[in-house]
C-alpha cells in the first residue's frame, strides 16, 4: 500500500485528477487547501515581510491530495491518464507527486488494511 501525494499549483487541474482517482476506484482520497510557507512567514512574522517579494510569481496556495493506494501500478497508471490529459506533475508550475509506503492502517473499513501489494 502506498500513501499518494499531490501538491496541486494548477488549481484548474482538482476536478479532473479526483475524476481519475475515482476512475481508478480510488475515493477516499482528502483534499486539503495548502499555504505556501513564505506567504505565512511574510504575513504573521514581519521580519519576513521582504520574502514575500522574492516570491512574486510563484503560487501562494495549492491544492493537496493525499490517498491510500493498494497497489504501485495504479501510481504509474494515474501518472500515464493525467499526461495524455496534459497535466503534467513534472512540470513545477503546475506540482508534484509522490508516495510514500505504508505498513500499517488502522481503520474501521475492515478490509483497507488487508490490501497488499
């Protein structure tokens, strides 16, 4: 099992990604609103105010998705689907991915912890 990782820059891409997930029987995917760490540095602490300058052009706000995947093939499946859709994660512009293995989940859907590569 692996833990998907999106960092969403292209906001404009969130429906059409959760469009995959879902095509790909993935849906208990979160969705959390993401603030980039010089845009809070240069708001709530003043000595950072100047960082928010260096930044201009960069994305203060992102989507992120995080989702328990069962098996590492639907990973490589996601990344093929959202390229012929032209989203493209390598490109920082628009994010990045990853994942991350897991060993263990305690839930109380009985069989999510069963699911193994």
């Amino acid at each position: 099992m692996q833990l998907l990782v999106i960092f969403l820059n292209h906001e404009g891409f969130l429906d059409d990604i959760l469009a995959e997930l879902v095509e790909l029987e993935i849906t208990g995917a979160t969705v959390i609103d993401g603030v980039a760490m010089e845009r809070v540095l240069a708001k709530d602490v003043p000595i950072f105010a100047g960082l928010l300058q260096t930044t201009r052009g960069s994305r203060s706000y992102n989507k992120n998705i995080l989702a328990l995947i069962p098996k590492k093939e639907i990973v490589s499946k996601l990344v093929s689907i959202l390229r012929d859709l032209d989203i493209d994660l390598s490109d920082p512009t628009t994010g990045f991915l990853f994942t991350i293995p897991v060993d263990f989940v305690l839930t109380s859907q009985a069989d999510a912890s069963e699911k193994e590569e």
